[in-house]
C-alpha cells in the first residue's frame, strides 16, 4: 500500500517552488490526492503514483497562482462612472453576447459557462461539454479565435 505521509511530503516538497504559503500548498496536495479519488483510472501505473500526484499537484498551484493574480489585478471599480460609459459598456456587452450568440452551439455552451461558472476547472468544464479534459484548452482556444474574428468583423478590434 502506499506511504501517504511519505507522497505528500514529496508533493509538498515540489510545491516550495510555486512558493505557496503553507496552508495553500496543503490545499494543493490534498486536492492531487482527492482527484486521484474522484477520477477512476487516472493512475494507470500504481508504480508512477509519485509523479502522477506531483504533476496534479503542480497544475493545481498554477491555476491557483492564476486565480489569486486575476483576482488581486482587477482594477477596483470607478465610484464616478459616467452614463456615456455605461452605454459603451452595455453596447460592447451587447455586441459581445450577440457574436456569442453566432458561435457553434458546442463554443456557445463554453462562453457561458466561462462567463457564468469562473471557478469551473478544465476536468469539471470537460464533464459539463462531454469531451475529453486534454480537449478543453484547444476548444476554449478555437471558441476565443472564432468570437475574435466575428468581433473584429463587426468592427469592434
């Protein structure tokens, strides 16, 4: 069986270069090891578990890294926003969520669950799209390359 204080101090150990602070890179590690739990067949080889968990692990720490830098880079809102950019926002909306509206259905799906699920993770965005996690990332790619292009035609660049 498995040396679980063992495997996690290595995960941890691997963690100390995403330089997380320790109740964070707790979270990581226990996160590796729930989604070994929760994905039967993840780990094909018992032999790699070591590597299966700190490859998991450092995914984790750099969608971490990413949302924690999204959150505190928001530029805190404007107490003296003006009608005029109310109007600007509201049409770009509008053009947006119309172009949007334009996409195959299977992008459409995508854009709202961006839009209205964030904290979705690509194995949770892949459960929801039916398709293969690995194929999250080229989909969200395509759908953001194809709403460019119909944006840009519409002329907002």
């Amino acid at each position: 069986m498995w040396d679980v204080n063992a495997l996690s101090a290595a995960v941890l150990s691997a963690l100390k270069a995403y330089r997380l602070g320790d109740a964070d890179a707790r979270d990581v590690c226990q996160e590796a090891w729930l989604e070994l739990l929760r994905v039967p067949g993840a780990l094909r080889d018992e032999t790699k578990l070591r590597a299966w968990l700190i490859t998991t692990a450092r995914r984790r720490a750099l969608r971490l890294i990413t949302r924690n830098r999204r959150e505190t880079s928001l530029p805190p809102p404007d107490p003296e926003a003006t009608p005029e950019a109310d109007v600007v926002r509201a049409e770009r909306d509008r053009a947006l969520w119309a172009a949007v509206g334009r996409l195959p259905e299977r992008h459409r799906r995508l854009m709202w669950l961006l839009a209205h699920r964030p904290e979705l993770t690509y194995m949770q965005l892949a459960g929801e799209l039916g398709i293969s996690p690995a194929s999250v990332g080229r989909l969200r790619r395509r759908c953001f390359d194809r709403l460019r292009r119909t944006l840009e035609t519409g002329g907002w660049a």
